[in-house]
C-alpha cells in the first residue's frame, strides 16, 4: 500500500509540475522582452498560404432572363402558355447557339462581382406556381441540364385563397429546390404592387401595412417553408415605382425583375432587371433575346419598357375574333407616363406603319382604315418614348367577315318602316 501511495504522490507532483510549467512562459513573456517559447515555436512553423487571387470578372458579359408561365401540351391562352415541343425546341436552341444557361445565384454573384459567366448567358425563370412547370416544363429542363429560377406567388400555392387544380404544391416545389432550383418571390397575392400610389395618389398606412405583407410576407412564407434565402423577386405584370423599390429592398431582396425584355450587362441596375417574357403566339420575344448580334455588344442598348394589352384598355381586345372590316385600332397610353408625342408610331401588321392620331386629353392612340382588310390575323405594335425611356405595346385580334350579323330581310325593314 505504501508503495501504491508513493506512486500516487509522485504522479500527482509531476502533474503539478506540468500545469506550473505551462504558466511559466506566459509569466517569463509579460515580464521580457524575450518573446515566449509558445511564441518562438510558432515563428518557427511554416507560414500560412496566400489566399488565392479572385478570378477577374468578365464585365462585357451579358445576360437574357427568361421568363415562361404555362408549359402545356395543347396551347389554348397564348399569352401565358407555351408548348411543351417549342419550350424544348428553345432550349434546343440555346444550346446550339452557344448561350449558357447559368443559375440565378450565379447571375446575381457575377452582378455583386464574386463570380465570373460565361460572355452569353441565360437565366430561365417560370412564373407564379403552376403544376405543368413541374409536370411538363422541369423533365426538358433536366434534360439539358439547365438550372432555373421558380417566382412563386404564395396565395397560388396548392392550398393558398387563390390555388385550383392546375396550382404546383410544396411538395413538389420542395422537390425541385432539392434538385437545384432558385426560389424567388413573387408576391402574396400577385396585384399591381403600386396601389394608391399607382397615378400619384396619396399612401395610406392600410396601403403600406398591405404592401409590406406582399413583399415580405410572401418572402417569409417561402423561406421558412422551404429553408432556402429568397434573393430575387418578380414584380408582378412588371408594375412598380420608386417607392415599390425601397420597399423591396426593405424587404431585404437583391434585384427586382421586370416583364421589360432587355440584354443584362454587369452595370444594369439591380433595382429593375429586365426579362423576355415568352408568348406562344410572339416567337419574335425569343428571337430577339436570343440575337445577341455578330460580335457587337449590346449591353448598353437602351432598354424597352414592354406593356400589357390589358393595361391599355386595347380595342380590339387583344386575341379576340372581330368581324368589323374597319375596325377602329386604338389604346391608352395613360400607363406609359409622360409620353412624347412626337416619338409615338404605330405598325399593324400587313400594313406596316399607319397614320395613328394621338389625343393628349384623353391618352388615347387611335387609327381607322379607310379600306376594309383582308380576314386575317393582326398584330398592333405601338412603340414611344415615356419620361425618356422608350416603351412598347403590343396586342393581336383576328378579323372574321364571315362573323358579321346578317343584315335584316327586306320585309323585316318593311315592317319596320311601318311601324308608327
């Protein structure tokens, strides 16, 4: 026992002389000008490696963002739909023209200068939440193997006020996100975001508290459903304002996407991003993205503010069958803002640039034929400047003579003519 106790006790003293040890040098280093012996083994190991330079970013680089509702077997309402044999023949030819697809983060680092792109890129984003997206859209996307951006209205949501039978539910937008997809913000309930404020009208607090509730409700609601950061939002039909703006960036999002189609270059301006919105009925929106012309940058071109035909109270309405063979062919442009007259034109189809009157009173951009046109399909491009910037409007309608009401019998205006 005693020799157990010896053992114990000196083992004991040569802990205690260790811990005493390692105090030692520190005492010695407060004291000295002689640095500490810890201190003398650290100066003598190998010093660190030089982080690595970052890779220098292309700042020629542009960029055209995609953006597509509907992909569907049968197209019924062209504007927001597209087939699933031209979705895939874009992508297609995306490819064969040299254009990377590259990932929405990607584009938003390269914008932030963290990351550089190739000097053709796409981003591919698809609008408000429908099941075809998953369904018909996503197994052509993986296909080629491109990344894309879902902008998901939270109301649409299966289950959500505004959801139906053609509405993508969690599980699946989940699903996609676990695949790579960005998740972007598209609001709560997908509304003209600049309420009151919408032709200078005073703000009310019910406005604000509803404003920042479809910025940053629906950005809450994303994130904590599917764990992922939202960085991007779509405004939706492309309304926004100044203080629509703020709000966003209240809201904490890195860039605000538009519907105003536009090559992105690394000085655009976050606030406004441009996207070519894809039409079953307008090819003419994909070709134009997707010419990025012979070598020639376009990444200071001026960009288009594009508007819808429903904001511009459009006669005729657009995609309907008319059967007047005069019809009067008018819009208002109230929501371009401060029009220029002088730049205003209008372009029909098969006619080519028509002799359209603009009345400053009333915004309303107006032609009538003289001669009667053909039965066909027509399309109207009204195109301007607004508060310097140049807009564009574009709808269609099909004129049907065969449509007509029939003209009343000759005995029916007999009996008419005779009535007291």
């Amino acid at each position: 026992m005693r020799n157990v106790a010896a053992v114990i006790v000196l083992a004991l003293g040569i802990v205690g002389l260790g811990a005493g040890c390692k105090k030692t040098p520190q005492a010695a280093g407060a004291g000295s000008k002689s640095p500490p012996a810890v201190a003398e083994k650290a100066a003598e190991a190998p010093s660190p490696a030089p982080s690595a330079t970052p890779a220098p970013i292309n700042r020629s680089a542009q960029v055209i963002v995609l953006g597509y509702h509907r992909v569907v077997d049968q197209v019924k309402a062209p504007g927001t739909e597209i087939s699933k044999a031209d979705f895939e023949a874009q992508m297609q030819q995306l490819k064969d023209q040299g254009i990377t697809v590259i990932p929405m983060h990607d584009l938003l680092a390269w914008k932030r200068g963290e990351k550089d792109i190739p000097a053709r890129s796409a981003v591919i984003t698809l609008d408000d939440g429908w099941k075809s997206q998953y369904e018909n859209a996503w197994p052509i996307l993986q296909k080629f193997g491109y990344p894309f951006t879902l902008f998901v209205y939270t109301d649409y949501v299966r289950g959500g006020p505004k959801s139906g039978g053609q509405s993508i539910s969690w599980e699946q937008i989940a699903e996609m996100r676990d695949a790579g997809a960005d998740i972007g913000g598209h609001t709560v309930s997908h509304k003209d975001l600049r309420g009151p404020t919408k032709k200078g009208g005073i703000s009310t607090p019910e406005y604000e508290a509803w404003l920042w509730n479809e910025l940053n409700g629906s950005k809450q609601i994303i994130e904590q459903r599917l764990g992922v950061k939202v960085e991007a939002l779509a405004v939706p039909f492309g309304f926004y304002n100044v203080h629509v703006q703020d709000m966003a960036k209240k809201a904490g999002y890195d860039a605000i996407f538009t519907v105003y189609g536009q090559k992105l270059g690394h000085s655009s301006r976050n606030e406004a991003l441009g996207r070519y919105m894809i039409e079953a009925n307008k090819p003419q929106i994909f070709a134009s993205a997707v010419n990025f012309g012979s070598g020639i940058s376009r990444s200071a071109a001026e960009p288009v503010a594009e508007f819808a035909p429903h904001t511009l109270a459009t006669q005729p309405v657009d995609n309907s069958t008319i059967s007047e063979s005069k019809p009067l062919i008018q819009a208002n442009l109230g929501e371009f803002g401060n029009i220029d007259p002088a730049t205003l034109s209008m372009r029909v189809s098969s006619l080519g640039a028509v002799n359209a009157k603009f009345d400053k009173a009333t915004k309303t951009f107006t032609f009538q034929p003289t001669r009667k046109l053909a039965d066909n399909r027509y399309t109207v491009f009204v195109t301007g400047k607004a508060n310097g910037k140049r807009v564009e409007a574009r709808w269609g309608f099909t004129l049907d003579s065969s449509k007509a009401a029939p003209s009343p019998s000759p005995e029916a205006q007999t009996t008419e003519t005779k009535k007291p």
